[in-house]
C-alpha cells in the first residue's frame, strides 16, 4: 500500500518526460516547416499539421499528469500511508511536470514569432525564454514554500497560498489544446508572453486559491454533486477543448477575485479591551 502512491507519482513523472519530448518534436517539425516556402511546396502544411498534433499530444500529457498527481495524494490520505519520502518524490517530480515540461512547451508554441522576429534587438529574443525561466523558477518556489507550510499545525487545508503549480501547467497546456496550431505572428505572442508572465506571478502570490482538500469523497453527498460531476466529466470527455479552457480560466482567476472580495467585504470590529477593575 506504501507504493501505490509514488506509482501514481511516477505516472506524473512519466507524462512530464513524455511532453518535454513531444514539445522537442514539435520544434523539430517547425524547424524543418520554416525550410519550405509556405503556399508553394505543400509539404510545408504538412510540417505544421504534425507540429501542431505534437503540441497536442504534450498538452494531453500534462492533463493527464494532473490527474495522477490528484490521486497520489488523497490515495496517499485515504490508505493512511503518507510518508516524507513521497512527499519529496511528489514535489520533485511537479517540479518537471509541472514546472519545465509547460514552460517548453509555453516557449514553442507561442514564442516561436518572437524569437525569430527580423530586424528586433537580441535582448528581444532573450525574452521569450527569460520568461518561461521565471515560470519554472516561481514554480519552484511555489512547492518550497508548500512543503514548508503543509507541516505547519496552523495551516487552512481550504486554500492554497498562491496559484498552484498543476493549475499554472494546465493553463498553459489548455490553451495549446484549445488552439493546437503554434502562434506565427509577434502580437499574439506578445499577449501568450504576458500571461506566461502573470502565471508565474500568480504562483508566488499571497492569493488564495481553493484546494478541493477539505473535500471529503466518503461523507454522504446529494445526488446533484453526481449530477455535477458527471456533466463535467462528460462535457470533458466530448468537448475538451472548450471546457478545459473554460475550467482554466476560471480556476485562475478564482484566486483574484478572492482577493478583491476579501478586501472590500467588511471585515468585523475587533473587541474592545477590557480592563480589570
């Protein structure tokens, strides 16, 4: 029983490898694409249709490692076989996963027109992966300051502090599921540039986001949380495009409007001192 959660952990690890290695295909298509003059020889569309099914294929992936990285640990809970070792498995291989395999896969499929600019300075070229390197670098810091809260006894398992590291990896592989075909033009990677950047921002934030850990799948429920969860599931499996998008989003932005209704909900008065007489 003490194994089966690293195996799921190890089904995370598995899918991050597996997206790094689709993502370095996917360049290698794109690569090869930029060789032929598009419009003329047809082999050129043929190029970006197996770049595109690549970065697909890497974005599936890193759906799927959310999955097994969602049940390591509340199998972990549930069997009663939490242990330092698998945490520390856990966080290096989110790390991977979750942290480089979407900033690869963020840096190929929507920086690629920046990078290759004509005529821009070599310090615009630079950005690109300067970016995608916070991104790994605040997803990083994201899990230290995790496991060193998760041992505090004054913790609120109800919320994250700060975005966390598979919901900023499955942003950016909804959107590459979403669109599939890697962004040619310098505006539009411009905009994927700022929210690579907002990501990781949001990562070593104080914003609270809910964790779904409180959620306790042996209580009783209604019968409208299957209801629920079974239009989820379904919408995923037949419209995954738009409904994972739309679950990104929303999960992203949870955690910021959180914080502004926090702030302007009025907050109760303290109690008054009272001295003894």
């Amino acid at each position: 029983m003490y194994v089966l959660p690293s195996l799921f952990t190890v089904g995370t690890l598995v899918c991050g490898y597996y997206a790094i290695l689709a993502t370095q295909r996917a360049s290698q298509f794109l690569a090869a694409g930029n060789l032929i003059m598009p419009g003329v020889a047809p082999e050129a569309s043929s190029y970006l249709a197996q770049a595109s099914m690549a970065l697909d294929n890497a974005a599936r992936a890193i759906g799927w490692a959310i999955v097994f990285d969602g049940l390591d640990g509340r199998i972990a809970r549930m069997t009663n076989t939490t242990s330092p070792f698998g945490r520390e498995l856990d966080s290096l291989a989110d790390v991977v996963t979750f942290g480089l395999a979407p900033a690869i896969l963020a840096y190929a499929w929507g920086m690629s027109a920046i990078v290759g600019f004509p005529g821009a300075p070599q310090f615009v070229h630079n950005i690109p992966w300067l970016v995608t390197f916070g991104f790994v670098i605040c997803g990083a810091a994201r899990l230290a300051r995790f496991n060193i809260d998760a041992v505090k006894p004054t913790t609120d398992r109800r919320f994250f502090v700060g975005m966390p590291i598979p919901a900023a990896a499955g942003f950016v592989a909804a959107v590459v599921h979403f669109y599939k075909q890697p962004v040619t033009t310098w505006q539009f990677s411009a905009v994927w540039l700022v929210i690579v950047g907002i990501l990781g921002y949001l990562m070593v934030s104080r914003m609270r986001y809910y964790s779904f850990k409180a959620l306790d799948l042996r209580k009783r429920r209604s019968y409208l949380v299957i209801i629920i969860i079974g239009l989820i599931v379904g919408g995923v499996w037949i419209y995954s495009e738009p409904v994972l998008l739309t679950l990104a989003i929303t999960y992203a932005i949870s955690g910021i409007v959180l914080r502004i209704t926090s702030r302007i909900r009025p907050h109760p008065p303290a109690p008054e001192e009272v001295h003894a007489a």
